[in-house]
C-alpha cells in the first residue's frame, strides 16, 4: 500500500463542484487583484478567530516579516524565538535587521520553553534592546497564551504569535475563558501554503491585529506603502493574496473545524496503535478532544538512535514520512554571525523526530498499516 504524507487531490475531489463554481465566477468577475472575495475573507478569518483586523498576503513568510516591521523591529533590537521552527520564523528577525536569540524547546510540546524565557529576559545583559518574543504553535498545539499575556505584561516585550501551523488552536485560561493562537499578539501571522490545515491552491498568508494602527500599517504596506495609488507614504513591498485563492480559502473555511475533528481521529487512532511501543521506542503526542492542538502535523519521536533507518524502512513499504525539523536554526549556517550556541533540547529532536502522514481524508486502513509497519519494524529490530 502507498500512503502519502499529505494528499490534495481527495480533498478537491470532495469540494471539487464548489471550488470550480467560485472559480468561474471570479473569473467571469474580472476582478483578481484585492477584490470582494479577499475582503470576505479577512472578516471571515477575523471573525474564527476572534480577532478585529485580518490583512491578507501573500504568503506567511511575508506576513512574519511585516508584522515584525509593524511592531518597530529594527536594527539592533534583539528578538527571542524558538530554535525549533520553520525558517520563516527568524528570518522575519534578521531581514528587519535585528538580531534572533534562540530559546530551546519543551520535550514534550516541542514548542518554545517559557521559563527559559523568562529567565533570559530577567538576566540578559542588553535587556532594553529585547523587543519582542516569537512564540510558534508548533505542528498546530497552542503555546500556553495566559503565560504569553503575563510575560509581555511583566517583561514589556511586544508579542508576534507565528499561527502558520495553528490556525483555531485553542487554549483554556484559568478563569475559564477560551481563546484561539492568534487572537493575543500584538499581532499574529498565518500561512495557507497548501499543506497546511487551511491550505491554498498557491501561497498565501495573513497577517492578524487587535490594533487600529498596526491594521492600518500592514494594509498599506502589503502595496507599496501607498495608501492612495501612486502616493507613497511608507517603502512598502508588493504582498497581495490574490482573488482566485481568497474565494478558495473562503470555501474551505467552512469546514475547517471539521478538518482539525479528522486530524484529531487520526492522531488519537495512531496513538491507540503505537501506545504499545512508548516509551520504550518512541514517544507519542498528548491527544486531547478539543482543539488545544490542531495536528497540523502528527510527530513522534523515535528513541535509541533508531529515526533514520525506521524512516527508511517505512519508505520501502510505501508510507511517506517527513523530518520537521533536521537542524535547529541556531545551527543554520546563514546565522552564524549570531554565534555558536548549543540548544539541548532542539538537537535531541532534529534527530528523533518522524512526522508520520496524517490529513482530514486518510483512511483507517492506510493508519492501521503505517501504525502495524512501524510495530513491524520494531519487532525485527529487537529479533536481530
Ligand atoms: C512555523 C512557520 N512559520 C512560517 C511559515 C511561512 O509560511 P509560508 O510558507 O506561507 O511563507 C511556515 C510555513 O511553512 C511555518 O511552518
């Protein structure tokens, strides 16, 4: 059997009538560049996540690097974020010219350790150059947003969620009040590169704002810098999501809540599986009912050395898997200038983490025979 990691064509099969209506139609309008549809769409987004400005563009990665511009990020301001992430989420630091600190990771969350944020920011010897911290919802499970809110509150530091991987996570607060990843940065991002939970049929992103004056900085940004064509008041870029995507996405918005429910089957029938072999030869994510994480990706960690040829293995018997991340970005050789740095926690996971195939329309058998692979796998293992 072959089972990908990730397939689009089951999904377009499913919405393949109404996909190919409203594409008609948005070319029959003529209108393609920043037209109705992008706007439905931002209000629409806003509205999911409980947020007061959406801003489309036209790619996360764009999205991270105006966002940060928007919250004043500049030369020699330092910015915290995790080592354990998607390129994006630092080069959005160094492209405005500020300098990235790089925060190992939780073990279990895979997602940025909030005491040693602190603890930098109580002892960092330039502290009053550190402007922002850069939490990322890693593979779709939400950052802890009430210590989040507390830090920016006691540390001043400006928040810029990175949701690309978790849009509609949730996280309970203690007073009981839900609120989604996204919905308290000073301002937050999302991609919908095709893969993701809500996924373009191209690029595109999204930049999120409770604040009047940072909404109205990334509108005029994101073309040109020109609030008025033609007059420009700041050196903007060109960073529009286009018509045709914006009236797909609007499509699939509505299901959305239904694709993080399968994701979160899937990943709960995988752990139901291989329960058996943790923690002895791997470890398997905490799967709860609710959205406090969204599986954008579904990610174990293989022990003993054993990652690479169980990937391998895997591989032969025709399952797809992936490596998020190889190599931490404090490691990446375009940041080296920022010196050598060790991050415990980040170098164990570039080497034993697998994301195993897991989208809203895999089906039971192909997660019976990755899980009963994997458990093949291991059984020859300890025979040899
Ligand atoms: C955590 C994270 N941040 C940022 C991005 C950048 O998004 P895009 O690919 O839309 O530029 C991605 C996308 O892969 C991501 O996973």
């Amino acid at each position: 059997m072959k089972v990908p990691l990730f397939d689009m064509t089951r999904q377009y099969e499913q919405l393949k009538q109404e996909i190919l209506r409203i594409v008609d139609e948005v070319l029959q309008s003529g209108r393609l560049i920043m037209g109705p549809n992008v706007e439905a769409f931002e209000r629409e987004v806003a509205s999911y996540l409980g947020v007061k400005h959406a801003i489309a563009v036209a790619n996360g990665s764009d999205a991270l690097y105006i966002a940060a511009k928007a919250v004043g990020i500049k030369e020699n301001d330092f910015v915290i974020t995790t080592g354990f992430s998607f390129f994006a989420t630092a080069s959005c630091i160094t492209r405005n010219g500020a300098t990235p600190i790089f925060v190992d990771v939780d073990p279990v969350s895979f997602n940025i350790d909030l005491d040693q944020v602190e603890q930098l920011l109580r002892t960092h010897p330039q502290r009053d150059k550190v402007k922002a911290l850069i939490p990322v919802h890693l593979f779709g499970r939400t950052v802890d947003l009430e210590r989040l809110e507390r830090i920016r509150r006691d540390f001043g530091v400006k928040l810029i969620e990175d949701c690309a991987q978790s849009i509609g996570s949730i996280w309970y607060f203690s007073d009981g009040v839900i609120k989604k990843s996204g919905s308290i940065g000073d301002v937050s991002i999302l991609s919908f590169f095709p893969t993701k939970n809500l996924g373009a049929y191209g690029d595109g992103g999204m930049i999120l704002t409770n604040s009047d004056s940072i909404a109205d900085f990334c509108r005029i940004f994101r073309v040109h810098g020109a609030r008025k064509k033609y007059f420009h008041e700041i050196e903007g870029v060109n960073s529009r999501l286009d018509e045709l995507q914006a009236a797909i996405l609007r499509v699939k918005l509505k299901y959305l809540d239904d694709y993080h429910r399968k994701r979160i089957d899937v990943a709960k029938t995988y752990n139901e599986l291989l329960g058996p072999l943790s923690p002895r030869f791997i470890d398997i994510p905490t799967v709860h009912d609710d959205f406090r994480c969204i599986f954008h990706q579904y990610v174990i960690r293989v022990k003993n050395g054993q990652r690479d040829s169980l990937k391998d293995f895997l591989k032969e018997k025709g399952i797809e898997t992936a490596i998020y991340y190889p190599l931490g970005l404090h490691k990446q050789k375009c940041f080296s200038r920022f010196g050598v740095q060790s991050l415990k926690n980040t170098e164990s996971l570039s080497e034993e983490v697998l994301a195993l195939p897991i989208f809203p329309e895999i089906s039971n058998q192909e997660v019976a025979y990755v899980a009963e692979s994997i458990k093949k796998y291991f059984k020859e293992a300890i025979e040899c």
